[in-house]
C-alpha cells in the first residue's frame, strides 16, 4: 500500500509538472509571435523617403522662445547731475571739483566761464549750469 501512495504521488507530481509545461507553451504561443516580430523587423528595415532639406529649412520653428523683459533702468547709466558750486579767477567749482576752461567733464568740455554760469558741451549737447544759492528755489517768478 505504501508503494501505491508513493507511486501515486509520483504520478500526480508528474500529472502536474506535463500540465504546467503545456499551459506555459499554449500561453507563449510562440510560433505566432515570432511571426509578428518579423513583421516589425520587416517594416523597420523598409527604405523611408524623409522630407526634403529644403522643406525642412521652410518649416517654422515649433519652440517658442521667451524673452525676459530687462528692466531699462537698470540698462541705462545713471544720470549724472552737474552742479555748478562757485567761479573764481577763470575756474568753476562744479560738483565739489575744481575746473579751468576747456577741461573735460564726463562727456561735457567747460567752453565758457561766465560771471554767474558755465557752459559745457558734448558732441550733440550743450548744458549752461548757473550758480545756485543751498536755499534758492528751483522755480523762479517773475512779476511784472
């Protein structure tokens, strides 16, 4: 009896074992997939005729490409602003710095020394600074 039992168990380990193999092999199926695989390689390997150069030069650009907005001020130069301190003797005291005729001031030249004002001119501009009392306004009335 024994034997039986064993050999029965023998038998259905085997039973299971032919049982599991076939279903893998029904499931893989791989005779059909081979086929489709050879397929694709197939279509792969076919010779594709691609756009013309010319045709692609003629296409807009997909990307849109953005731009930050650069803040002008910080672009620029500052402005300088020239203040006009004192004349003595043929020289002009303009932002705290000691000036003769036809010296260079940023892009200005001092052309002209006057009893109350100065003028400076750059290639394309002239600036006549006058002398300003700490206590002047910037406006001046004038009554008739």
């Amino acid at each position: 009896m024994k034997n039986i039992i064993k050999h029965s168990k023998q038998l259905f380990i085997l039973l299971a074992l032919c049982s599991s193999f076939s279903f893998a092999a029904s499931s893989l199926n791989l005779g059909n997939d081979t086929k489709e695989y050879d397929k694709i390689f197939e279509k792969i390997s076919e010779t594709r005729i691609g756009i013309n150069p010319r045709e692609i030069d003629k296409i807009k650009n997909p990307f849109i490409v953005i731009y930050k907005n650069v803040d002008s001020n910080k672009t620029k130069k500052p402005k300088i602003i020239y203040n006009l301190d004192a004349i003595f003797d043929n020289k002009a005291m303009i932002n705290k710095k000691w000036y003769k005729k036809y010296s260079k001031i940023g892009v200005y030249k001092l052309v002209k020394i006057k009893n109350h004002s100065v003028l400076l001119r750059s290639a394309n501009k002239s600036k006549e600074l006058f002398i300003r009392k700490d206590n002047e306004s910037k406006i001046k009335f004038s009554t008739k």
